[in-house]
C-alpha cells in the first residue's frame, strides 16, 4: 500500500480545504498512510481525530527565499521520513514545490488539482505541472489548462457528502422577510461588494440577505454597508460550519463571484435543492443553466444582479420551477460516488 501526501495552502475555510479533507479521510483504508502538509486551520483537529498526519508548513503562497528554502526543506523530510509515494497538490505553488521535489525523488507521482482558472504567471504555472498528472474541477478549468498551458487534464467534479439533514437556523427562519443566502469566503473573487449595492437597489423592501463565512474583505463589507444604509437588510453570520442548516433556512441563494473554478458551495446548494442567482462565468455556467434550475447575469453588474433576486424573491412558481431541476442536475452530474471513485482510479494508476 502507497503512503500519500496531500499539500493544500491552508486546512481552513474553502472548498479546496474541503475536498482534501473528503479525500484524505474517506480514502485513507486505501493507503498504509495518509498525510496533509498545510498552514493548518479549521480542519485540522478533524484530520487528526481521523487517523490523519498533519504537518504544519508555512504559506506555499508566499514568494519569500526564506519561506520557500524553509518550506522545501520541511516537505522534503517528510516526503522522506514517510516514505511518501504519491504528492497531491490542491495550489499553484504546492505544484512547484512538488516540482523540484521531483529531482530528489523521481518515482514519487505527483497528482495535481486545478481548483481555479489563473491568468497570470502562466510559464511558472506551466513548469510546475511538467510531469504531473493533472485533475480539473469542471470543464472550463479544463479548457484553460489546454488552451493556455497546452497541458491535458481529465475532469473530476468537485461533490460533498450527501446528507439527510433537515435542520434549519432560528435566526434566519425566524425572520419574515424573503430569506437569501451566501456561504464563502469574504474576498474580492466573490463579488460581495457588487451583491451590496444590488440589495440597495432592490426596490422590494421584504428581503434580508444572510452573509455566512469571513475573510480578509469583511471590515470593508461591513464600512460598505453601513455607508449605503443597508443594515437593516443584511445580517453576517460569520463562519459557521452548519451550512446545510443555513441553505435549508434561505429562500435560495445567491453567488455574485467574479471567478471561479467549479464551486462546491454551489454543488452543496443543488444538493438540498435550492436555486440561486449566480454569474455567467465558466465555473458557474456548468452548473447553472440561465431559466432552467437558476438565473445569471453578468459579473459585477450589481443593477442586474438586482433585478434577478427581485424578480426571484416575487416570483414563487418560477423558484419551485428551479428548485425541481436542481437536485437532478446534482444526481445525474455531481454524485459523490462517482468523485471518490475516479480520484481512487487515479491514485492506483501506475
């Protein structure tokens, strides 16, 4: 039995973190050992619980000589000390480290996991996958990686856990207004601000907005919404690990994102069968079709982005139209059987 080794930024808020989560506990009968190099963070305590070695690395983001002298020198040893035989990366720059480990230890297979589409540093980004097997998130990451680095990738869809549960927050329920929901992180690629000014533009007056999840950007989020006097319609929740609770709570939900490499918010959301205004970017137009099980407009375009949660929080037939073709969508593309199974296919290829 391989030993693996999965190195992702940081085991905290995300849907990268939670996929390496997903694959290292409910593969790790597959392999003598499992281990996850990262920052560490909210998931670490449950790799642990699980049998999972965590070691703490510093920010494969970071660009400085020491760091990356001190980070190389940290996941060699382990690589070593473990007799690791497979290297999955979950980011850019796991990828290059990964890459010059591969002079060192020539037979450890390197996997790799496109989560996001990059449009810059695209040479480096090429050197780092030179001998990696690569995995796209959904098909326009895919195109990317083929049409801008030239390099061949198979496609495994992101999925989560199917889950049963019927639990809902009293915070939301409670209120009487139409009830919208975003769960993510609080940064630009989520195009939070421009789902502010669209709720200062709604005319209808019976709608709250319920932000769940924190990042780098909420102070300033929170300056916007007082400068625009939209407090009384938008209530922060802050990181909350009962998603499925808040997603049961919301009329539908609502994703304004600038980018995005295949969602997995977005999946969970079809999963417990709620539609949602989202963007016409790639990562959300493969999951979404416009009329069919959501509605989409145009990235950063607030005045539209508007009009479609209005036009959703009025029109209820139009919603339970949507709501029907979500969790078929999610059946026929999105199982979490079909995830687990093709990434245990590629673990085993020789």
């Amino acid at each position: 039995m391989a030993n693996i080794l999965h190195i992702s930024r940081t085991m905290d808020i995300g849907g990268a973190e939670k996929i390496v989560y997903q694959l290292a506990t409910d593969l790790k009968e597959e392999f003598e050992s499992v281990h996850v190099a990262s920052t560490g963070g909210l998931w670490e305590e449950e790799l642990n619980k699980n049998g999972i070695k965590h070691h703490k690395i510093l920010d494969v983001e970071s660009k400085s000589p020491k760091t990356l002298v001190t980070n190389f020198n940290t996941l060699r040893k382990i690589i070593k000390e473990n007799k690791i035989d497979i290297i999955h990366t979950h980011h850019r720059m796991a990828a290059f480290y990964a890459r010059l480990l591969m002079y060192i230890f020539p037979k450890v297979k390197h996997i790799y996991t496109a989560h996001n589409i990059f449009d810059n540093k695209i040479k480096m980004y090429k050197y780092s996958l030179k001998g990696a097997k690569v995995i796209a998130v959904g098909e326009g990451v895919s195109r990317h990686l083929k049409e801008d680095l030239s390099i061949d990738s198979s496609i495994i869809y992101n999925a989560i856990h199917e889950s049963s549960n019927e639990s809902t927050v009293k915070e939301i329920t409670e209120r009487t207004e139409i009830k919208i929901g975003f769960i993510g992180r609080l940064s630009e690629q989520k195009g939070l601000s421009h789902l502010i000014d669209a709720i200062k533009l709604i005319k209808k007056e019976n709608i709250h907005l319920f932000i769940a999840g924190d990042g780098d950007l909420k102070d300033k989020l929170l300056i916007q919404v007082q400068a625009i006097e939209v407090d009384d319609k938008i209530t922060f929740l802050g990181y909350r690990e009962d998603t499925t609770a808040i997603i049961n709570s919301c009329d539908f939900m609502v994703m304004p994102s600038l980018y995005e490499g295949l969602p997995l918010t977005l999946i969970e959301y079809f999963q417990n069968g709620k539609t949602v205004v989202g963007t016409t970017i790639p990562g959300i137009q493969e999951v979404v079709t416009h009329e069919v099980s959501g509605l989409l407009v145009k990235s950063g375009d607030a005045l539209s982005l508007s009009k479609e949660i209005q036009r959703l929080s009025i029109d209820v037939n139009l919603r339970s139209k949507l709501e029907e073709q979500t969790k078929k969508v999610y059946g026929e593309k999105f199982s979490y059987n079909n995830f687990i199974s093709k990434y245990l296919k590629i673990y085993q290829e020789k």
